[in-house]
C-alpha cells in the first residue's frame, strides 16, 4: 500500500514538472528551473525525502518523452497530457532568438538528466560498473535512437553556447548510450554508433577529443565493439535490400511469359488473402492497417514491372514508352512517397539521408575544382569570403620578395616581380579596390566555380598564384577527361535512345512544315510592315536623341573619371579617416591609414593626389604634437604612455618633414617647460625624452609636497584649525612658498597646545603623501626607462654597432640608466629625505647620524623645536608601516633600475641607482622601529611600576604582550636586539622598585605577597617572557640572567625581611615570668593551665605558618630548592627555641628546685613539638638547656626522677593538644 502510494506521488511529481517544462506555456526560465530543482530533490533525497520514490512503467516514458512518448504510456481521455514537453526535448529546447543555440534550461534539464542515469540508484541496477544503474537508465537506453534527436546532444557537446550548453552531462549521457544501448523490449543489447545519434561533423571531433580523457579503455573498447556490430548489421541490411530488389526486376523483366505468368499467380493469392482477412480487419488495429498498406505498395510496383514486361520487346517511339521516361516516373513515385512517411524513423532516415546529400554537395563545392590543393581544411568558399585578405597577403609577399630581389641585385627577377605586382594592382583595381573588397555585398567577382560571377582571373590569382606550369596543365587534362567522359555519357544517351530522338526530329520537322502551310504569305507581309515602322521609328529616334548622342563623349569622360575616382577613393579618403583616428586617439590606426598615400611619391603629377598627400602630412604632424603632449602630461597611464612612445617611434620612421617652424611656437617645437626644467622631446627618442618629461614632473611633484607641509605648518601656527588647512589645500591646491620668517609668532592657537599636535598630524600627512608618490611614480618610472633602454638595444641592432656614449655636451646619446643616475635618483632620495625628517625629526641623539631639514629651516624657534622633535608613539607606529612599504617599494624597482645598465659597463658589482635610496630608507624603518621598541617599553615599564606600587602585582603579562606585539609588527627585530634587552630589563627593574615602593609602608602580609609575586614570576612567567625575547633577539640567555637576577635580588630582600620580622615578633613572646617569682606554681596550679609563654611561642608559630601558607601555598623558593612555609616555620622555630633557652640560662642561677622541674617537663614538652623544625645547632643548644635544667631539679639526665616528670609531660600535652594538632602535618 506504501509502495503504490509513493508511486502516485511519483506520478504528481512528474506531471507537475511537465507542465511546467514547455516554454510557450507561460513559464519562465526561473519556474522551469526551480520545478527541475525540486524534481531532483524529489528523486534524489535532497529535499528531505528520506525513502527512494517508486514509479509506474508507464510514468518514466512520459517523464523522458513528454507528450511525444508512444500512445500506449499516455491515457487517452488525460487531456492535461497534450502538448508536453519531457526531460529530453527540454534538453534540447531551442533559443527563441533564432541564435541556432539552446535555451537557458537546457542546461539545468541535462544536468537532471544527467543525475536520474548515473547518481540515483535502486534495485534494478547493473552489475557491471557503469552499466544502468535505476529502472530511469533502463528506459532511457530502451529508446529507440530516433527519440534522442529531441536533446540536441550536438549542440550541448559543440559547446558553443556557453550560457546553455552542457558538455561533460551531455558526453558521459552519449558515453553510457552508446555502451549500453538495448532494444525495445529493454532486455537483448541494441548496439549503435556515433553517427546513429551525432550527425554534426563538429560535434563527433569534439566528442572523439574528449573520450579519451575522461573513459576508461574497458568503456572504449566496448563503444568500439558496438560500433563494429553497428556497422555489420547496416552492411548486411544494405546487401539484403540490394538481392531483393534484384530479385523483383528479375521476376518483373525477364524470361517472356512466365514472369507475367509468376506475377497474375501472386496477385491471385494477395487477392484470395485480402478477401479471407478483409472481414478480420479492425480499423483500430494498427498492425493491420500498415501491413493492407505494405501490400498495395507492392502492388503497384508489381503493376509497373508487369507494364514493363509487356513492352520489353517493343521499340519505343514515344517519350512516355521509353525506359528513360519509365525510370524518371519511378523514381519520381518513390520520390512523392518518401515525402509522406509512415513512421518517425522513416522521416529521420530520410531526414538524414538529405542532409547527408546536401553536406557531400557542400564539399564539393568547397573544394578546389583543378584537384591541386588536397588539404582537408581548404575551403574554396572561404577563400571567396576573404578576398581582400588575401590580397592584402599577397602585395605584401611581393613586396618582400621585391625587396629580397633588389637587395640581391637581380634586375631580371625584380622585373618579374614588378610586372606580377603591376598585374595584381590592375587585377584589384578591376575589383574595385580593397576598401570595397571588405563588404561582401560589394563584391564583383567570384572564385567558386558554379556562381554566375565567376571570374577564372580571379580564381588563378587567389587560389593557385603559387602553382608553376606543369600542375595548371595537369589539372587541364584531369578536367578535359571527366569533360570527355559526360561527352561520352550523353553519346551513350542517344545511342540508347536513338529512336527516342529521331521521332522527336520529325515530329518538329512535321510541325515547320504544317506552320507554314497555315501561315503563308501573311507572315512576309506582316514582317515587311515591321521593318517598316522599325525604319521610321530609327528616323524619329535618331531625330530626338541627337542631343543626347552629342553629349555621349562627355559622358564616357565623366564615366571615365568617375572610375578612376573609385580606384583611388581609399586614398582620398585617408585625411578624414586619420581625423577621425586622431579625435578618438587611435594614433596607431591613423599611422596604417597614412601608409596608403606612401604610394604616391614625390613625382606624382596629379595635383589631386599630391594635396591629399599633403593634408595627410599634415595630419601626421599634428598626431606627432599631440603624442609629444601627452607623453608631457603627467596623469595619462602606464599602458597608454607606452603606447604612444611607440605610436610616436613609428611615426618618426615615416620622416614626414616639418613644417616651418614659427617664432615664438615652443609646443610646436617640441619644448615643454615642467617645473623651471625645459626639455626638448625631439632631441632625444620617444621613449627616453618620455622618460625625462615623467622625471621632471616626479621631481616637481616631489617638491610640491614639501611646499604644502611647509605651508601647512605656517597655517596651524598661524591660528588656523588642521580641518581649515585641509580644505584650503584642497580647494586651491599647493601655494606658492609663503617664506618662513624668524619674526612670526603664533596667532590665536598660541593660548593653547592644540597646534603642536596639528603639526604633527601634517608631519604624518606628508610622509603617507610622500609614500604614496613613490608608489605611483617609481614603477611607472622604472616600465618607462625599460622601454627606452629596449628602444635603445633596437636601435643599436638596427645600426649594427653598439652605442658610445659621446663626448660632447649635447647628450646626444644620452641612455636611460644617465637619466636615472641624473633625474631620478637625486629626486629619490630627496623624497626620502623628506619623508625621513617629518617621521624622525632632526633631533641628534649620541652616535646617530643628524636628519637634514627639508623645510622650516627659517620658522619660529618654537615651530622649528616641534618640526624638529620626534613624533609620538602613535604617529611613529603610522609613519613606520609606511617607511616599511616604501623600502619593499624601492626593493621591487631596483632590479628595473639596475637593468638599465648599458653592456658597456663591465663591472659586477655596481650599484643600482635605486640601491642608496633603499639603505637610507633602511635606516630610517630602522630607527623608527627603535623609537617602537623604546617607546613600547617605557610604556609598559610605567604600567608596570604603577601596578606594582599600587596593588603589589608585578605584571609580568603586560610585558609579555608587549614583546608578542613587537614580534608582530617589527619588520627588522634583528636590528633591534639592544633595544629589545635593555626595554626588558627596564620592565623587570621598574616593576621591582614598583613593588619594593608597595612594600616599604606595609607589613608582613604585603612583603610575603610581595615574594609570591616574585616566586611566580621565577617559576612560570619567565620562561613565557625568555621565549618572546627569544623571537627578537639572539641573545635571550643574557637577558634571563639579568631579569632573574633582579627578580631573585627583590625577592630574597623581601624574604630575609620577613623573616627577620617574625624573628623579633617571636623574641617577645618567650619570657618566662614566673621564673622571676621566688616559688614556682603549685602542683594543682600548673595542672590547670598551659603556660603563657609557651602558649604565646607557639601561638607565633602557628600564625606564621597560616601567613606563608596563604600567601605562597607550597611554592618552592628558587634559591634553595625548599618551600617558604619550611623555611619560615624553621626560622620561627628557632627563633622561639634560641629564645627560651636564652631566658632560661639568664636565670639558672635563681632556679629553684621546684621552678627547674616544672621548667624541665615544658622544655621536654617543647622539644618533643618543635623537634622537626629544629636544626642540629639549635636542638643540640636546647638540649644543653634541657640537661642543665634537669641536673638542677635534681633528676639526673632528662626522665631519671621517676613517674612524676612523665605524668607531668603527658598533662602538658593534654593542655597543649590544640597547637601540636596546628603544628602538625
């Protein structure tokens, strides 16, 4: 049930797709698109559909054919099917704008089709693998091959129309047809062949071209199989048809009455037949219906042979009786029946057997009729296309076979070519010239053999003007024969039908003679009339028309005229054609056109010729004004720059002379005055006074930008605002040098400091103009002076000998590289002069090297500080990013420049004209990228002084991010390595003193976070800092041992600090007051309560434990490999034990026996507690303390007065249990 459900939604799909697939029912080429889209979603899953659709049988016909499927898979009373197109006619849907091309959805719809053969599987799939692999590819290849004519599969593979072509779907589509290719049944294999489905020569080339790349030799080897099978079954259905039709004359022609005999028994069994069946007939069956049909067919052609069989043996005398009549009526028969065809494959074949007829007519034509060019590209047709082609072709093979003779100095060969040259020009003369050529519709003459303007002149001179003597006769001969053959033929002809053609000679002797009979003497009269009125009216004619035959001489003169104005008109055309090029800035167009007045040269005595070369003259001179003008200007492109250099070296090597020159006329002279520096184009090449005039204006440029900052800055000092300045610039551009005087104040600005940062913003200005000059001009210098120095190998070439620089001062060889050494070069480096002092200042520092000021050298002394002092972090960072792109500027241009070089010079380590620029800009990123690093570090280290003074946190982060950010954006660390170890240990030595500050008003708590701060810093964050410092610079280790050795330093002072501190805390907390008494406590006394000093010894200890413990954790000091909280509680411990033995032999002499027992069971009860803490020296020093104590109560050597001293220890530990539980593990 599931399974015809998802059938019936099949079927909706598919109808819903079709409808919308025709383009003449209101769909557009975005519906049809989006219904293909959604129909392969469908089928394919990628809308969401989870199960693989099922189809009826009868759907995918209708699917692949449309309304075209066979009538059995189309529901006869469904009229919404009518009129459909499928997939494969909307394959091949053809443009509407009658291109021969494909619309849009074609593409689309073979890409479907594409997909539903090869990308959906289902259960029906072929084993073999890249056989079917859906029940879809099964239809599809059951089709017989005329339906494939619907997807225009030659259009898609021709790929010719881009837009709507498919040719890898429709290629793998024509792969998979011909490999596995199945009769009707969709069971037995069905082979074909490429022209069975390709009938366009194109598209098999292409298609052979790309088999071989994108198949495999298995799938080859099968299309090749089933080509073979293909073109066995055609050859045997061809010999079958040939026996039988054999057969048919043979029984309809020959052996006297017995094949009329055959042919009466065979019409009286087909009658006895058509009589049994006649009543079986159904007008429904259409079987029927075709094989009545196939009988009376063979029924008249048996009626023809058996007309033909009684008249055998007869001589005919009537046109209509004769053989050659009966042969045209039959073929004429067969004619009228091949136009009305049963089936499609019958229209198709005949369909294809016309235009195979009408394409070997086509080759025919196209080929050369005397049988001398036999290539398989030649194209006669073609020929007759590009006539003026081929003879401009022609003029110049001769022209240079001319020159070739002339320099060789045969005068016979020069004659011959001369007089082939004179031919050809009366020859195009004849056609109307070249100009007239070019249009097809004026054509006069013809190079193809069968059109009425077939010229054999023409022929000869275009297709064979290279062929000798000997190949024309041959070819003669080769014509004569075949003439001699159709001679032949038609001799045949009479001799066949000589009867034939004798009646006729009598019949029309017959009807002379009956005409005149009829006629009589009344044609004579009536003719003699005639001759008559035919005197009279020349009488009259002659009478009125004198006039006009007076005047026929000047007619013929004007006619004559009139045609020798067409054979010269491309010449007098040519001054208003070069205007026309000259307006448009064609110079190059205009130069060709000018080289057709050259024929006329200066002995020419036509005064109409001789003006027309004179405005054309004229016309060159004012292209040579104009190209030298705009190679001047500086705001023309690269590539049109280029292109009038050589447009204007063209130009020159037609030495048209000049005019005379009139006073005062520089731009007429070729003199053109860039910023104070005059140049004279025409003293030089184009290409290098190109490259003067373009280093004139970069010179002038250069120094218009120093002119702006400097008025500028006498602007924002003067009071204005730097917006104020900026659209002042803008509006009239640079002024004129305003002169700084050493008397000017500032004006209102003076109250406040905004117009030092107004300078410094034009200081970073200028230097991004100035970049940004060099980034234009410099290559465009640089493709300049490579033109000039290629000109100059030419020139060189074409004289023979290398170019010497000359000796005497008119720079008369003056090379491209002296240009760059002269102009160029100096301009450079005053730009990076320039660029060097607004983003470094002039300021000297120790060492360094001063920046020369470029301007403000005369401003006020206050101007003058800001022009000269260093730009702020901000600024720097900008201006060095672009000094950075300024050197990979010069970097890239100065292997250009260096290629200038003449090959005079032998030396191999010269430097290029750019290469002093680029180390002075070098510096420059240099020392700006040191000011980075410097300025970087003093901002971190005055973070990191201010975190650490205030909040006791040494920001060894900052310091990192610091140094990651350098690493980013320093282009030359290396150069920077000094900078980069001093700015870490300036960080690290701020940050100390930072935290030293924090502590020095604080207590224990700020010194032991202090320590944690530098314990953390030794441990971890050093080794993140040492790897950043590693990426800038090679010497990282120094500078690890210098910022450990700070950092260790603060952190042992703060350590020893604090411990210092507990040591004094501790001192006061150990006195043992009741040792002052005269009698020690009472037994009960002591029983009761802990005693106070040990309770205050311990009570220390315990609270410098649990401040170590939370400041530094179990953190292991760098120095001696052991924890703070060991360290501390060993100090503290001492401290307390040292403390209380101190106390205790101050007062041994005034120890009583009592006060020397209870003191020996606590200092027993001490040790036993602190023992772990303790060192040698100091436990061995409390148990001195303990032994004297014991000897004066009185016990011996420690438990040696019995039970009472260990009862005593055990409540002592009783009392005491809260402090040994906090001094444990």
């Amino acid at each position: 049930m599931a399974e015809e459900k998802n059938a019936d939604r099949s079927s909706i799909e598919i109808k819903t797709l079709l409808r919308k697939l025709h383009p003449d029912r209101g769909s557009n080429h975005r519906d049809r698109v989006r219904a293909l889209t959604k129909f392969r979603n469908y089928v394919l899953g990628g809308g969401g559909n989870s199960k693989k659709p099922e189809f009826y049988d009868d759907d995918i016909p209708l699917l692949l054919l449309g309304s075209a499927a066979p009538p059995q898979y189309i529901d006869p009373d469904d009229e919404t099917l009518v009129g459909l197109y499928g997939l494969l006619q909307a394959c091949g849907t053809p443009a509407s704008d009658d291109s021969h091309g494909l619309k849009r959805s074609a593409r689309p719809a073979m890409e479907l089709t594409k997909q539903l053969l090869f990308d959906w599987k289902d259960e029906t799939a072929s084993k073999e693998p890249t056989g079917p692999k859906n029940v879809i590819a099964n239809s599809f290849l059951s089709l017989p091959v005329k339906y494939y004519a619907h997807m225009q599969l030659h259009v898609h593979i021709r790929g010719e129309d881009t837009r709507a072509a498919a040719q890898e779907e429709a290629c793998q589509t024509l792969v998979l047809l011909l490999e596995h290719h199945l009769a009707e049944d969709g069971e037995k294999p069905s082979p074909c062949m490429v022209d069975d489905v390709l009938h366009n020569p194109k598209a098999q080339q292409v298609f052979e071209l790309w088999l071989p790349r994108h198949t495999t030799a298995a799938q080859r080897d099968k299309i090749k199989q089933n080509s073979t099978a293909r073109e066995g079954e055609i050859s045997v259905q061809q010999r079958q048809d040939a026996l039988l039709k054999d057969d048919y004359f043979d029984d309809a022609g020959g052996g006297g009455g017995g094949g009329a005999a055959d042919l009466d028994d065979v019409d009286h069994h087909e009658a006895e037949d058509e009589s049994e069946s006649s009543a079986a007939v159904d007008a429904d069956d259409a079987i029927a219906v075709m094989r009545k049909r196939r009988k009376e067919t063979a029924k008249e052609m048996k009626s023809m042979a058996r007309d033909g069989a009684h008249q055998n043996h007869a001589t005919a005398v009537r046109w209509e009786d004769s053989q050659l009549a009966r042969e045209q009526a039959a073929r004429a028969a067969m004619a009228g029946k091949t136009g009305k065809h049963e089936t499609v494959r019958d229209s198709q074949e005949a369909a294809k057997e016309e235009f195979e007829r009408q394409d070997e007519r086509s080759k025919n034509l196209a080929r050369d009729p005397l049988g001398i060019i036999q290539t398989p590209d030649f194209n006669l047709r073609d020929v007759d296309k590009s006539q003026a082609e081929l003879f401009e072709q022609a003029l110049l093979e001769i022209q240079e076979e001319l020159q070739k003779a002339e320099a060789a100095g045969d005068e016979a060969q020069v004659a011959k070519i001369a007089q082939q040259k004179e031919s050809l020009e009366s020859l195009i003369d004849r056609m109307g010239g070249i100009e007239a050529m070019e249009n097809a519709a004026n054509l006069k003459y013809s190079v193809l053999p069968t059109s009425p303007l077939f010229d054999p002149r023409l022929f000869l001179t275009l297709v064979h003007r290279g062929a000798d003597y000997n190949k024309l006769v041959g070819s003669l001969d080769r014509l004569s024969s075949k003439t001699e053959n159709q001679v032949e033929q038609l001799q045949n002809l009479v001799r066949e039908n000589f009867p034939l053609f004798v009646r006729c000679a009598e019949g029309y002797e017959e009807f002379r003679r009956t005409s005149q009979n009829i006629v009589g003497m009344g044609v004579n009269e009536r003719v003699g009339k005639l001759e008559a009125v035919a005197e009279t009216a020349t009488f009259q004619a002659r009478k009125s028309f004198k006039p006009l035959l007076d005047n026929t001489e000047e007619v013929r003169k004007v006619q004559s005229a009139m045609a020798v104005l067409n054979r010269i008109s491309p010449i007098l055309q040519t001054p208003a054609l070069m205007r026309q090029h000259l307006e448009n800035r064609r110079y190059s167009q205009a130069l060709k056109t000018f080289r057709r007045v050259l024929v006329v040269d200066d002995t020419c005595r036509i005064e109409l010729l001789n003006r027309v070369k004179a405005q054309a003259e004229d016309c060159v001179r004012q292209a040579r004004h104009d190209l030298e003008r705009r190679l001047a200007k500086d705001n023309v492109p690269e590539d049109d720059l280029l292109d009038g250099v050589r447009d204007l070296g063209e130009l020159l090597e037609l030495d048209v002379a000049n005019k005379a020159r009139k006073s005062g006329d520089h731009d007429e002279e070729g003199i053109f005055d860039i910023g104070g520096t005059v140049i004279k184009v025409r003293d030089h090449p184009p290409a290098l006074a190109c490259l003067l005039l373009q280093a004139a204006h970069f010179s002038q440029k250069v120094k218009v930008i120093v002119r702006t900052v400097m008025e500028s800055s006498q602007r924002i000092f003067s009071g204005e605002s730097m917006s104020k300045v900026q659209m002042a610039d803008a509006d009239t551009g640079a002024a004129e040098d305003l002169g700084f005087g050493t008397g000017q104040s500032p004006g209102k600005s003076s109250n406040n400091q905004q117009w030092k940062y107004d300078v410094l913003d034009a200081r970073v200005l200028s230097t991004i103009e100035a970049v940004r000059l060099a980034r234009i001009w410099l290559p465009r210098l640089v493709r300049v002076g490579e033109a000039a120095r290629e000109d100059e190998k030419r020139k060189a070439a074409r004289l023979g000998v290398k170019l010497k620089r000359s000796k005497n001062p008119t720079n008369e060889f003056l090379t491209p590289f002296e240009v760059f050494l002269t102009n160029v070069a100096p301009t450079m480096m005053s730009l990076l002069e320039h660029v060097a002092f607004c983003s470094l200042g002039s300021t000297t520092r120790s060492g360094g090297k001063e920046v020369t000021m470029t301007f403000g050298k005369n401003a006020n002394d206050k101007l003058r500080a800001i022009l000269r002092s260093p730009l702020p972090p901000a600024q720097s960072n900008k201006v060095g990013k672009e000094i950075a792109d300024l050197v990979e500027i010069i970097s890239q241009n100065s292997g250009g420049a260096n290629s200038l070089r003449p090959e005079s010079s032998t030396s191999m380590f010269q430097l290029s004209p750019l290469d002093e620029c680029k180390t002075f800009a070098e510096s420059a990123v240099i020392t700006i990228e040191k000011r980075r690093c410097i300025y970087a570090f003093d901002v971190c280290a005055r973070g990191g002084t201010n975190r650490a003074s205030g909040s006791g946190k040494f920001d060894a982060d900052a310091l990192l991010n610091c140094l990651r950010n350098l690493s980013e954006q320093l282009s030359r660390p290396d150069q920077c390595d000094t900078e980069v170890e001093k700015g870490c240990e300036l960080v690290v030595r701020r940050c100390c003193e930072g935290l030293a500050s924090y502590v020095r008003d604080r207590g224990d708590n700020a010194r032991l976070a202090a320590v944690s701060e530098c314990a953390d810093m030794i441990s971890v964050k050093i080794k993140e800092v040492i790897s950043a410092v590693a990426k800038l610079t090679n010497n990282h280790q120094a500078v690890e041992e210098i910022i450990l050795e700070d950092v260790v330093g603060l952190e042992s002072a703060m350590f020893e600090e604090y411990l210092e501190n507990i040591r004094q805390t501790v001192s006061g907390s150990v006195r043992i007051g009741w040792l002052d008494q005269d009698a020690a406590p009472s037994k009960d006394e002591s029983s009761q309560t802990f005693p106070s000093y040990l309770c205050a010894s311990l009570l220390a200890i315990v609270r410098c434990r649990a401040q170590v413990e939370e400041c530094l954790g179990d953190r292991v000091r760098h120095v001696e490999g052991v924890t703070y909280q060991n360290l501390s509680m060993t100090t503290v411990a001492e401290g307390v034990v040292e403390g209380i033995c101190k106390e205790v032999t101050k007062r041994k002499l005034n120890l009583k026996v009592r006060q020397a027992d209870t003191l020996a069971n606590e200092l027993e009860f001490l040790r036993n507690t602190l023992k772990r803490f303790l060192g040698k020296d100091t436990l061995g020093k409390l148990e001195a303390t303990l032994h004297m104590v014991s000897s004066k109560a009185g016990r011996g050597r420690d438990y040696q007065g019995g039970p009472d001293g260990l009862a005593a220890l055990e409540e002592l530990e009783r009392l005491g249990r809260v402090y040994v539980l906090c001094l444990g593990d």
